[in-house]
C-alpha cells in the first residue's frame, strides 16, 4: 500500500522535474513506516563507531526482508545499496530503485556484474556509502550463508573502511519462507570498521573472513 500511495506520483514528480534525489526523503518515509505499521521496533547499536564526515561499505548478514529497510533508514545516512536483479520485477520499486543508488547485481552474468560492482565504487569514491548482503541472498533462520566478495572489491578499490552490521532477531519476525511480519524487536549492531588502507585484491579473502567471523560471533551473542 505503501508503494502504491507513494510510489507513482513521488517517482513522477522526480522524473519530470529531472530530479531523481527528490525521492530519497519518500524512500526513507517508506522504510520507516512499513517497520512501524509491521509493528517492529529497532534497537540501534554502534553507530558511535561511525565518522560522519566518511563513507563505507557496510557489509550486513541477511535473514529477512526487514534488514533492507533497517539498513537504509537507521543508519541515519545517505547511502546506496547492492542489490539482487530480481528486485527490478518488483512494480514500482523496481522502476524507482535507481533514483535512491539501489543497484540491481545479476551474479549469474560475470561482465554484468563487474560493470554494476565498477559503478557502486565510483560512487564511493564520489562519497556515497553503499549496503551490501553479502550473502547474496536471504538464509535460512539461524544460518550464515558464505559471503560473495564483490562488496569488499569495491571497499578495497575505493579505499573505504568495511563496517560489518549484525542483524539479529529478524529471522523470527518475517524470516524467508514467510511473507507476513509478526510485531517485535529486531536488533542492528553497527560494529567497528575494518579499515582497507594500502590493501590489495589478494587481501579481499582475508578481509572476507574477518568481516564474516565479526557478524557471526555478534549473532551468537546473546
């Protein structure tokens, strides 16, 4: 209902205008409201450990529709996110997705990817922080799937600190499987960057792993 209400004639108004950044306030309006009228709350941790005058790839675990929303609004900051192509099919949000820096990845062709990953690092460069789930897709409620090494390529290449983001207690609230949100609170532990100064791509394994150990030893914590 939301993208239904919002969606047409905020995304006509930008396009018309040629002011694709209008729509970025309506994005984050409707990010805030859909977790509220889902009836979850959001406990914010760390986000002390953040500098407001830097940008980052903050690289995040992915267990339910909830951590996209979560990301883009509670980070109380401009950013863009990594997202799977899929996503274009949706109505509405598809079409407006790229008015708010969300970049559809399709990992299943090679060059396409690379061109979108290219992309996202120069707008890192230029200064917009990127989301990633670096799973790639949602896992199942417990798990930890093995994380792609796209989002770190684009850390190490523009120079940016890797911010690992643990989102906790999603799972039980609209875990995959289930298209219906069960009220509650959801927890999103902002942890200490990982900086990437004077790295190289032989470094992205490692940098992979320590990002990876990071999140999980968050979610175990109780």
């Amino acid at each position: 209902m939301l993208l239904l209400v919002i969606g047409p004639p905020t995304i006509t108004a930008a396009r018309i205008a040629g002011r694709p950044h209008w729509l970025y306030p309506f994005a984050l309006f409707g990010a805030r409201n859909w977790l509220r009228l889902s009836g979850v709350r959001v406990r914010v941790r760390g986000l002390e450990h953040l500098d407001p005058g830097r940008s980052y790839v903050f690289i995040a675990n992915h267990r339910s529709f909830l951590d996209t929303a979560a990301l883009f609004y509670h980070l109380r900051r401009r950013i863009g996110i990594l997202a799977k192509k899929e996503l274009l099919k949706v109505p509405i949000m598809g079409y407006g997705m790229g008015f708010v820096n969300i970049m559809a990845i399709d990992r299943t062709n090679r060059e396409s990817a690379l061109r979108t990953t290219k992309a996202a690092t120069d707008r890192l460069r230029a200064g917009v922080s990127f989301g990633v789930f670096a799973e790639g897709t949602r896992a199942r409620p417990g798990e930890l799937l093995p994380f792609k090494k796209g989002g770190f390529y684009m850390a190490v290449e523009a120079r940016v600190a890797v911010v690992p983001v643990a989102m906790k207690y999603t799972d039980g609230l609209m875990g995959k499987g289930t298209g219906v949100a069960r009220p509650g609170t959801m927890e999103m532990v902002v942890l200490p960057p990982i900086e990437t100064e004077g790295m190289t791509d032989a470094d992205v394994k490692p940098l992979t792993g320590r990002t990876r150990a990071a999140i999980a030893e968050e979610l175990e914590a109780v």
